[in-house]
C-alpha cells in the first residue's frame, strides 16, 4: 500500500501545531498540574478541536485514524492533557448508529471504556448484569475520573455485550489514582447494580476495533513526546559547554543524537502508515497494529534515558521540560498492554508450524495482556 499525507491532513497538523502553541506552554501546564485541574484546556480543545478524526455522519467533524494519530502526536509534544480525549475516541466506536452521543462525547460530555488502562481493550474482563443491574470493579481506568458515560463489557446471556452507563448514578464509585504523569489521569471505578443501556452492536469487533485504534493512538503519543525530547537534546546540545565548546560537537553527544533521530523518524513511519493501514481495513491491519504499538512504546523510553544522559543532572529537576516527556513515555510503555502482550498478539496471528497452518489463529482471539 502506497500512502502519504493529503493536503488537508498536513494544513490540519499545521493549523493545530499553530494553536498548541498558543494555548500550552510550561508556566500553564505547571498550573494544571499542581492544582489538578487542567478543564480549562480540555473544554477548550473539545470545543474546536476534538471531532477531527470522527466522520461527519458519525457525530464528528470529519477525517479518520490519521487525523486522530496527528492529534495525538501534537498533544504529545506540548504535554497537554489527553486523556479525556483519548478515552473518548476509543469509546467512540461503541456508539455506532448514535451521531447525537458522539458529537456530545466529543463535545466535552467525555465517554470511557471501563477496562483497564494496562490491558489490551480486546481482553477486557467483562462485568457481570442481572435484574439489579452490573456489578463489579476495574482498576485504573483512563479518564474515568472525568468520563460522564462509561462503556462497559458485560458478560450476557448468549456472549459478550456493551453497556452504556450513566457516571453520575449512586450505585457508581469512582476513586481517582494519582500519576507521576500528569498528562494523563485514571482512576478505579465500581459498580453496585448500575443501571446500564444495552448497545446495539458487535461487541467483540468493537473492543477489536478500540485496540487497534489504542495501538496506534499510544504510539503516536509516544512519537510526539520522542520529538519533543529530541528537540530538548539537540538545543541543549547547543547551548552546554564542556572545555569551552558546545557538548554537540562532540562525537558521541553527535552518534547518541543521529541514533534517537533515526528511531523518531521510524516511529513516524511506521504510526502513519498503520494509521491509514487499519482506517482502510488492509488484511495486515491488526498485524500493524500491534507491531507499531510493541516497537514504538518500547523505543520511546530508550530514547527518554539516551535525552536525559545527554542532559546530565538539570533533566530531572521539575524546572526542566524534560521531566514532563520522560514520565509521558515511561507511562504510554504500559498503557493499553506492554509490548510484550502485543508482540504476543503477533506471534498468536503468525503461522509458525504445521499445526498453526492448519488451525490458524485469529488476532486477539484468547489472548490477554
């Protein structure tokens, strides 16, 4: 498959580049993060920016899975606030058939997926309904300390199903966890006889669909925050004198620094084409996506440690930017499945002996992170 960017998806990674710039900066995400209120950014970008990526006749502004990806490296690389947003779009898939709740989701009315943040979505441990409604707990949910609507795997009378749940009723507990990465929240949620809405759709391609869509979204977040601490690297390179030159121009300050780059432009390689690879349906997609999330998730804190080696002592103060890109990284390695569970998604998917040829497994079928 041949691909690259249209014109339109590089004027909106400009004209959001552009915005990023104005509305994030490092005395306003200090502030966010040390009241633990960043609203103010989020009702904003939900507002003007948030259904990019969500077909019009979805409840969205228009674009796919590459615009979703170029949101997330962009957010990525000023450290704004993204979970709401991210939890949102990976719910979106679920309310097929409901533009009205999409477009509020998007619009601020943010919806999660009640699964847990460290595993694949594929694998969610459904929740147990009965004639007193759902019931039952997950650990470090993403964004479901500010979710309105959560949508949540239950396990029902002839398989899996979807649920929609109101945040707001008393029968739901919600306990925030606290992060070193502010950029991100999650928190516990439990239910006690919730009153849920069943969802019209294929439950079990749905959550396939919401994993793909995380495999790429997380590595693209992780290639924002790679850029942006190649970007540190190189000004500080700059600017820090040993024996009265700049550190750049020594060799290996210069090798450490060719070897990050070469891993950045990799990863943008690899997101984008994955992104259009799984928005187009390819036969490989699934495989893609799993090698793009497995790779880049793990690259990006190699690179964190090489950025902070070249930094020396200032890179772990809380003045430094650094500190901001380096937690972001070390979370995104974890979140929604180590690269170890999703290089166990490929090697479940490829036909490796006589056995495999003759019963083939599917992606993501029986498998868990």
């Amino acid at each position: 498959m041949e691909w690259k960017f249209s014109e339109e998806q590089e004027a909106y990674a400009e004209a959001l580049q552009d915005w990023l710039s104005g509305a994030v900066d490092s005395e306003k995400l200090r502030g966010w993060f040390d009241s633990g209120d960043a609203s103010a950014f989020a009702e904003t970008f939900a507002r003007d920016w948030a259904g990019v990526g969500i077909p019009e006749e979805d409840g969205g502004q228009g674009g796919g899975l590459v615009e979703l990806a170029l949101t997330a490296e962009h957010l990525a690389r000023v450290d704004a606030p993204a979970a709401a947003w991210l939890a949102t779009v990976l719910a979106v898939p679920a309310l097929a058939g409901r533009p009205a709740e999409v477009e509020e989701a998007v619009g601020g009315q943010a919806v999660a997926l009640l699964a847990s943040a460290d595993r694949i979505p594929s694998a969610a441990v459904p929740l147990q309904g009965g004639a007193n409604g759902l019931t039952g707990s997950v650990a470090r949910v993403l964004a479901g300390d500010t979710a309105v609507r959560f949508v949540v795997p239950v396990a029902g009378a002839v398989g899996l199903e979807l649920h929609m749940v109101d945040a707001g009723q008393e029968s739901v507990r919600v306990t925030p966890r606290r992060l070193l990465d502010q950029s991100r929240t999650l928190a516990d949620v439990a239910l006690d006889g919730a009153a849920s809405q069943r969802l019209d759709v294929d439950a079990v391609s749905v959550l396939e669909t919401s994993s793909r869509r995380a495999a790429v979204l997380v590595a693209a977040d992780t290639l924002g925050a790679s850029q942006a601490m190649l970007d540190l690297a190189v000004d500080y390179s700059k600017q820090r004198q040993q024996f009265g030159v700049p550190i750049g121009s020594f060799q290996a300050v210069k090798h450490a620094a060719a070897t990050i780059m070469v891993a950045v432009e990799a990863a943008r390689s690899a997101v984008y084409y994955t992104a259009a690879s799984v928005d187009s349906d390819q036969p490989d997609a699934a495989l893609h996506a799993a090698a793009v999330m497995a790779q880049v998730t793990a690259e990006g804190p190699r690179t964190a440690d090489s950025v902070l080696t070249m930094h020396g002592a200032i890179g772990y103060t809380w003045e430094h930017d650094l500190q901001l890109y380096y937690k972001r990284a070390k979370l995104n390695e974890g979140l929604f499945g180590s690269p170890g569970a999703w290089n166990d998604h490929i090697a479940d998917a490829l036909l490796l002996t006589a056995r495999d040829q003759a019963t083939p497994r599917l992606l993501g079928a029986g498998a868990s992170a």
